[in-house]
C-alpha cells in the first residue's frame, strides 16, 4: 500500500473528533520553514504527503508527530525533535517513533534510518524518506 493508503486507513479509525486534520500547502510550507529554521533541514516530501491526508499518525505503537498540538498526541515533530536532539542524540531529526524504534534523517550523512532507542544501533537503512515512511507504516499496520 501507498503512504496516503495506509494514513487514510490508520486515520480512518479514529472518530471525526479525534482524526488529525488534512493540513493546507500555505501550512505545510510554513511548518517546513520552521523546521528548516529550527533543526537544519526541510520537512520530507513523504511527511508532507501524510500532512496532506492527516496532521500526524497515531496507530498500532507508531507516533508520526503532527505539527500543530493534537489531543491524541503528546507532542509535535517541533516538541519531539527538540526533546530528542537535547536527551537522546543531536546527531538525527525525528520523524517517527514506534516502541523503542525511532525513524530518523542524518543530515550529516543524508541518511534515512530506524535506529533503537537503547544503544542507538542503526537497524534499517532507507534509500529515500518515501522508502522509510512506507516501511513505519507498513510495519505499524501488519
């Protein structure tokens, strides 16, 4: 299945209260400047494609933040990836998050990768950022 196959069926899911808006290109395009601003790099053309369908994922373990604050999720990609850079690693931007497995950009290598919380091995290794998103998905879904 697609990434916008897989959003709308994990989204689909949730009650109409719940459901993470589609968000808007003028909003899309200001979250990416932002994230640019604030962690180096431009949000993924495959983030956007979730953005477009739903504000974040929440399914099965697996979290794709939303960008703007949700009731059913504990925070934004802003929140997680300033958390994260701070506690875990500053190496990686965060995209995802299911368990112990966080999906990751390294723009220092222009590397997508599932690394593991404990010890941070690198346990996948993705061509692209659409490769990495189908993969959490996929995973998240089975």
């Amino acid at each position: 299945m697609s990434i916008v196959e897989l959003v709308e069926k994990m989204t689909l899911e949730l009650n109409e209260t719940n459901r993470p808006a589609a968000r808007k290109e003028a909003e899309i395009f200001a979250a990416s400047d932002r994230f640019a601003s604030e962690f180096g790099v431009v949000l993924p053309d495959a983030y956007k494609e979730v953005l477009r369908h739903a504000d974040g994922v929440l399914h099965n373990g697996l979290a794709i933040w939303p960008i703007a604050e949700h009731a059913i999720f504990r925070q934004t990609i802003f929140e997680a990836n300033a958390d994260l850079r701070d506690s875990f690693d500053s190496r990686f931007v965060y995209f995802g998050q299911r368990d112990e497995e966080l999906y990751v950009f390294e723009p220092a290598k222009q590397r997508y990768s599932a690394i593991e919380f404990v010890g941070k091995p690198v346990w996948a290794e993705f061509h692209d950022d659409a490769e990495m998103f189908e993969f959490m998905l996929g995973r998240a879904w089975k």
